[in-house]
C-alpha cells in the first residue's frame, strides 16, 4: 500500500436516498418510453403496456442499486477520492490543493433529511459538462467537515462553530422577496411554450392532439362549424385575449423560475472571495474565489435600464450548475450594488471612458444578408394581395380568404425582417469600446444591453476575422479567447480594419 493510500480515511457510502436521484435521471429520459405507451394504450394493448413499464422499472431499479453499492469515496489529509463502476472501475482522486470550489446544495427533501449534495471543481473542465467530481447524498455535517478540510489545506482554519463562520462574513448584496418578484418580472419568459412544442411532437402524433399543427385547426375551425363561425365573428376579441394569455405565460414563467431560483439571495464576502446562497427548494451555497475571476457581464435592457436595474455576471474558472464558468452575483440590482459587489474581488466599476464607436457597416452587413429574404417575402406579398384582389374564387364568385390569410402572414414577416434591420441600429448606436487602463471594455446590445469588462492579462487570444462582406466595407471582427467559459461571444465587430490591427497589437503586447 503507497503512502497517499495509507493516508485516506475508511470508505463511506452514499445515503441511500441517492437511489432516488439516479431513478429520476432514468426518469427524464423516458420520453420515448411515454410514446410507446400512449401507443400500446390507442391500439389495446394493454399486456405490451403493462411489460414495458415493468421491464424498464426492473431495470432501472436494478441499475440504480447496483451503481449505489458500487459508489464509495475515501476523505484523507490530503484528498479525496471517488470510486465507482462495475465492469469498469475508475478511481478519481481529488487532491485538496486542487480543488478550487466546493458546492453545498440542498433540496427540500434533503433539508428535512439533514442531507446535501457536494461538488468538487478542480479547474481540469471548467465550462465543460460533467463534473471533476460529485458526492450526491451525504449527511450535512459531513458536507461541512469536507469543505473545512479544503480549506484548512488552503492556510484557511475553519472556524471552530457556525456562527464564527458566519461572523467571518461581510455581507455585499441581497435580495428580499420584493426584489426578487420584481426580478421575475423583467425575467418575462415563454419558454414553458418551447416544452409545449416537444411534449406535442413526442405523444401528440400517437393522441391526436397537436395544436402546432395548421391541420388540427383546419377542421376544428372551418367555416360552417360552431367554433369556425364563433371565430369569425369574435376575430378581435380572440386575438387580443391570445396576446393577454401569452403575457401571462410569460409573466408567470418569468416569476416562478426566478423565484425558485434566486429566493434568499444572499452574497457575502469572505477570505477567499464571494459567498452565494439562494433557492426556494434547492438551496446551493457556492464559494466563488475571487483570483478565478476573468471577466464581468453587466447587463439590463431598455426598460430595466430605463428603472436604474441590472444584473451582474462573473466569468470565473469555477464552475456554475450545469458545468459552465457564468455565475450571476447580482440578479438585480443599481449601480451601486454592482460597484460594491465588484469592490468586495477588488475589482473597479468604470468611471468615464472614452467610447470608441464601430463602423456603421454593422448595420449594412445584416441589411445584406437579409436582402434576398427580403425581397422574395416582398413580392410574394404582393403576389398574394393581387390574387385575394382580382381573382375571385371560380365556383363562389367571392374572394378567397386564404389569400388574404397570406398577405397578413407576409406583411407578418416582412414586419419582422424589417424590425430586425432597426434593432440592429439602435444597437449600433450603444456599440463601442474602450480601455480602462489594464482592462478593455466592450458596451453592445439595445434590447439586451451588455457591458464586458475584460482584464487584458485574462485576454488569452486575439482572432482577426474578416468575411468577404467585411472585405467589401473595410472591417474586420475581433474574437477574444478567454478562460472559464460560460459567457460567450467576447469580442468587437465591425471595427476598420487598421483599427482592428491596432486594437489587436495592443492586447498581444503583454505577451512579449
């Protein structure tokens, strides 16, 4: 036995409500199962319904068991290490001078167990999808004793009770209740329609029920039936309380996610960088060290800009849920919040730079590519309307409604096109860049308005990009590589191309 073995400590296992876990990650994969029973249930056969659920339940029960008994993990002095695998066994040993973050969460069910969730990020994947390593069910303490050895191995002793550890905090930024139903309100969402969609294209078909479907309506709706005509008469009202149920969705989307994400919010400064608590029924406790930190996000929008709000997001090489580097610090929040946020990993707001505008041929780039698109829904409007205009139906004598249900439908998209073309010059208008001594700023966006704040020694690469479009006007885009991952796009387009050299040299300077 080497010595690094001699020093771990004896195996333990999961509790065993992590069985639950694995069942329900078996669980989100039975979409097709679901069709296949929605099948069976139509045609009658019910003893082919009744053996498939039974074989999959077996077998995912079976399987869950067996990955729980062959799951153990080893705390020593030094590491951790995680076992796992049946046929194919994998040892990952953790060393605590590795480990940059250690993850707290807990779901309601848990809480009342006394359990949490543990996660180790080492830095080895940041931004990718799996993480360096998990302990899904152990007792809260044990949680606790875990992170206090990361941390003493660090120089950090932990603190003898919780409420020293806790008196070791300063606290930076909060979110009451109000707050955070405001914050759901600007976070107006429809993607519940989105899952809509899938659940309708998965068992819809096998039902007979898919209202993203032009066909179901077509009889449901026709001229002649009772729906068809009470359609007919009542176009308005119906249009007008389609649009006030799809504002509710969103509204209420928007306010559930929030809520179940950001309740508590809290953040807190401690000796090695940010403390972040929140969650209505899954709590998460993350410590995002400071020095990991690579670049800031601040972002609003036309109308929460308009009430003084915005969100600030921190691109760190720890991972966020979900295995990417974006955290969100302040869901809402006013100028002064983020500057203090921003001063507690001693990082500056910025003051009063000198904005450096693109080139307007970030606007023609897109009037361009959208022409042929243009043009085409152009004439077949025009096309539809002089059909629905001089060419009455030959058996009725009356003008088709189809066509005129095609103009609306293509002025619908020419609208769209066009819109698109004006939000892309309002978003000129915002689009510039800047250096703040050591750190470039990058400000774009109109409806969603974003500031960057890039560290020029974070900035590990610099693509020069340039199109034949972008040949054609003289400018060329810029592409910034920079570690954590999670936060995407850094980079300015649009610039002449002399400027883009320079800008280009600038920030390759401190490699030499």
């Amino acid at each position: 036995m080497n010595e690094a073995a001699a020093t771990l400590g004896p195996p333990e296992r999961l509790h065993p409500i992590a069985l639950l876990s694995s069942l329900a990650a078996s669980a989100r994969g039975m979409w097709g199962l679901f069709a296949a029973g929605g099948y069976f249930a139509i045609q009658g056969h019910w003893f082919l319904l009744l053996v498939t659920f039974g074989v999959y339940t077996v077998a995912s029960l079976g399987s869950a068991l067996i990955r729980w008994l062959k799951f153990s993990f080893r705390v020593g002095q030094r590491e951790v290490r995680i076992d796992s695998g049946l046929f194919s066994r994998t040892h990952r040993s953790l060393p605590f001078d590795r480990i940059q973050d250690v993850t707290i969460e807990q779901n309601p069910l848990w809480r009342v167990l006394g359990l949490a969730r543990v996660r180790f990020e080492t830095g080895s994947s940041a931004g990718a999808g799996e993480d360096d390593g998990a302990l899904a069910a152990i007792t809260l303490q044990r949680a606790g004793e875990i992170r206090d050895l990361v941390r003493a191995s660090r120089g950090l002793a932990p603190a003898a009770t919780a409420a020293e550890a806790e008196a070791e905090e300063v606290a930076v930024f909060a979110m009451d209740l109000r707050r955070v139903l405001l914050a759901g309100v600007f976070n107006f969402s429809l993607a519940v329609l989105g899952a809509l969609v899938g659940f309708t294209q998965t068992i819809g078909g096998p039902l007979g029920f898919d209202p993203f479907d032009m066909d179901f309506w077509a009889g449901l709706v026709a001229p002649g039936t009772p729906i068809g005509d009470f359609v007919m008469n009542n176009r308005a009202t119906l249009y007008s309380a389609g649009a006030f149920v799809l504002l509710m969705v969103g509204l209420a989307t928007g306010l559930l996610r929030t809520l179940l994400r950001d309740y508590g919010f809290r953040l807190d400064r401690t000796a090695i960088g940010l403390r972040r608590r929140r969650g209505l029924f899954t709590v998460t406790d993350v410590v995002l060290p400071g020095r990991r930190t690579q670049a800031a996000v601040i972002a609003s929008g036309p109308v929460r800009s308009h009430y003084g709000w915005s969100e600030l997001k921190l691109q760190s090489l720890a991972k966020e849920d979900g295995g990417k580097g974006a955290h969100v610090v302040a869901p809402l929040a006013d100028d002064a919040e983020i500057a203090g946020v921003l001063g507690a990993i001693s990082w500056q707001p910025p003051a009063a730079p000198q904005w450096q505008r693109v080139s307007l041929a970030y606007v023609w780039a897109l009037a361009i590519g959208l022409s042929p698109l243009l043009l085409i829904i152009a004439g077949q409007a025009l096309l539809f309307w002089y059909a629905a205009a001089l060419l009455p139906n030959p058996v009725s004598g009356e003008i088709d409604g189809r066509f005129n249900t095609m103009v609306i439908v293509s002025g619908l998209i020419l609208f769209a096109l066009l819109a698109t073309i004006a939000l892309r010059w309002l978003a000129w208008r915002r689009y510039a860049y800047a250096f703040d001594g050591e750190r470039l700023l990058v400000r774009s966006g109109w409806w969603q308005r974003r500031l960057k704040i890039l560290p020029m020694r974070n900035i590990q690469s610099v693509d020069y990009l340039q199109s034949f479009i972008d040949r054609w006007f003289g400018t060329a885009n810029l592409a910034f590589g920079v570690a954590g991952g999670g936060l995407t796009g850094h980079g300015i387009r649009a610039l002449p191309s002399e400027t883009a050299r320079q800008v280009r040299e600038q920030l390759l300077s401190r490699f030499r």
